[in-house]
C-alpha cells in the first residue's frame, strides 16, 4: 500500500512539474534569422510595433497581448489582421507589407503620420538632407521620406 502511495505521489509530482515547465515556455521569434530575409530597418520597425512586452523579441505573449488589447478597446490599436500576421510570424510563417513614399510637402509628410501608428522618424539618415518617418498602418508599414535640403520646411 505505501508503494502505491508513493508511486501515486512521484507520478503526481511529475506530471506537475512537466505540464508546468510546458505552459510556462513561450516560442520566441528572432527576427534577426537569416531566413526571414529582414533587413535592420525591418527588424526595428517591426520590434517598435509589436514588441509589447519590450524584451526585444516577438513571441506568443506579444500576441497574447494584442488579442485582449482589441478584445478591450476593439481594432483601435491593432486589429486583428494585424493579430494573425504577428502569430504567423511567431511560427516564420509572415510577410509583411513594405511601401515607400516620397512628398513634396511637409504637410502630406504630417497626414502621412496622422493616417498610421508613428514608429520612429530618422532625421538626416547617413548626412542626407531627408526625414523619413516610419509609419505602421495595419500591418502595412510605409516609409514617408521628405527631402529638406531639396524643399526646406514648407
């Protein structure tokens, strides 16, 4: 009887341990992998978009995050497109959508930002005269570049 009981207990006790070393993982991504071909530009407007937990990778508890983010405040942050690339990405399997766009004015530089998610601005990226805002629309993410040297502030 008391090898049974104590059969019972190990086998209890591991089947613990291993169902709780299995949920507590989460499959992380590095987006620095050659074989998601993305370049460091890609890689850093990406991690500034969907890096939730700001720990430098992308991994399920990201999209986990974005999932209760929408379900809270509906698609008013991300949507849920948005949501299944990041998931995809989580098991290599995503490509994301990469525009350019030049303006000659500084005000259609400014509705660019006002239609997207501002991710971050080079300012005279490698001594040229251009800003270039990096903008996240809906898993779209658009590089708005606008020549000072060339047009000035107007």
């Amino acid at each position: 009887m008391k090898k049974k009981i104590l059969l019972s207990v190990i086998l209890f006790i591991g089947l613990f341990v291993s169902i709780f070393s299995f949920t507590s993982t989460s499959k992380a991504v590095d987006i620095s992998d050659p074989d998601l071909e993305l370049d460091a530009t890609k890689q850093k407007e990406i991690l500034a978009a969907y890096d939730l937990d700001h720990n430098g990778i992308i991994q399920a508890r990201d999209v986990t995050k974005m999932k209760q983010d929408i379900k809270k405040n509906g698609e008013k942050n991300y949507t849920n497109n948005e949501a299944y690339m990041l998931q995809r990405l989580c098991v290599y399997d995503c490509q994301f959508t990469w525009c350019q766009a030049t303006v000659h004015r500084l005000r259609y530089f400014y509705r660019y930002i006002d239609m997207g998610q501002l991710l971050y601005i080079d300012y005279f990226p490698n001594g040229s005269g251009k800003i270039i805002a990096h903008i996240n629309m809906h898993g779209r993410f658009i590089r708005v570049s606008y020549d000072y040297d060339k047009y000035g502030g107007r």
